[in-house]
C-alpha cells in the first residue's frame, strides 16, 4: 500500500524569509520617502518589535514622532502593500521546498499576520508556487499556536498531523503550536526568549532543517 503523504508546515517571517531584514530595508525606503533620515530609520526599527507590534499602534506612535499628516489606517494600508516587495529568499530555500515534494511531502506555510501583506510576499517571493497551501491567520480566522490551523493545514492538504513537522522561529507560537498539535518541531534562530517547551532541534537556518525532515 502507497503511505499517505505526510505534511510540513513552515512559518514565513524569519523563518524562509528574513522578514527583519525586508522592514530594514523599508524602513530606509520610508525614511527616504518621508525624509526623516537614518534616525528615523533607527526609530522604526527600535519600535517595530520584529513586527509583533500592531501596526497601527506603530504608525500612531510614527505619526506623533515625525508629524505626519496622513491618517493611521492610510498608512497601515500603504505599508502592507509596499513592504512586501522588500522581501527576498534564497534560491537554497525554495531549492529544499522542491525536495521536500519531490520526495513526497505536502509542504504548508502557516503564518500568523494579514492577509494582504502575507499573501503579497508569498507572491514576490515565488514561495506561492514552491508549496502546497498557504494558511494566513486573518484570512481563515484561527492564530498560531491554536491546534485547528495545523489541522487546516492538513486538511487543505490532504494530509493529516500524523508524523508531520513544523519549523518556525518563535517559540510560543510555533513550537508550542507545533508540539500541541502533535508535530515534531524545528526552531529556526533564538530570537524569542520564552518558556515554551524546547523544540527537537534548533537551527540557525532554515536550510539545516530540510536534510531532517528528509532524513525521515
């Protein structure tokens, strides 16, 4: 009998891609745009909490540091469409997406974060096209670390949690996620200091996790 494909979830922002280093590259952009120079870009990057901040909060707080005059909502909309095409990946990265497909994996990313903005990088990125299904938090209701969007994953995969994995950078959401969602796990980086349960491996890079999961 043929094995049922087994599933991989991935998270998106500095996990396949360096979504910290995209907004720097923004924020210089933006700096540019607004002109309020390389401390204004210190100032973004000071406030921009790896982009746990809400982001109206950040252009509220943007808007009173630099006096701007357009609305908080505008800006907010601005951003999500312009700091998508800041991001990048690495060719080795969509190269261990194919092979993990190749060799029979179904390969979801599960992102916490706004549809128009996640959806966008995905796009800019061709990640859209190196994977099975995209699962955006705002889009389908349900955050990272609750089980039910691993279990949309597998659903919309054709697949189910048993023997999958997920590989992420924060501990709480996607290690904890992972794990409650009976999924082997691997920790991209220690940004996030937490208590959250330790992951079966921790990398600093994205591409050490692809020979593991193929390993198996």
């Amino acid at each position: 009998m043929e094995r049922m494909s087994r599933l991989v979830c991935f998270d998106l922002d500095n996990t396949l891609i360096d979504r910290d280093g995209a907004f720097l590259k923004w924020a210089r952009w933006w700096a540019g745009l607004y002109g309020v120079g390389e401390s204004g870009v210190d100032w973004l990057v000071a406030h921009d909490n790896s982009g746990f901040r809400p982001r109206a909060e950040l252009f509220e707080l943007a808007r009173a540091r630099f006096g701007l005059a357009a609305p908080v909502d505008e800006l907010v909309a601005s951003y999500d469409e312009e700091h998508p095409l800041f991001a990048w990946v690495e060719q080795p990265v969509l190269d261990g997406l194919a092979a993990l497909r190749a060799a029979g994996w179904r390969v979801a990313v599960v992102t916490n974060g706004g549809t128009v903005q996640q959806n966008l990088k995905l796009e800019y990125t061709q990640i859209a096209d190196a994977i099975d299904y995209a699962c955006v938090s705002e889009t389908v209701g349900i955050r990272k670390p609750d089980r039910r969007i691993f279990e949309l994953a597998a659903t919309r995969t054709g697949t189910t949690l048993d023997g999958g994995w997920m590989v992420g950078d924060h501990p709480s959401h996607d290690i904890a996620g992972g794990i409650a969602a009976g999924l082997h796990t691997i920790q991209i980086g220690n940004r996030h200091a937490t208590d959250a349960p330790a992951p079966d491996h921790q990398f600093d890079s994205v591409l050490k996790a692809f020979p593991v999961i193929l390993a198996e």
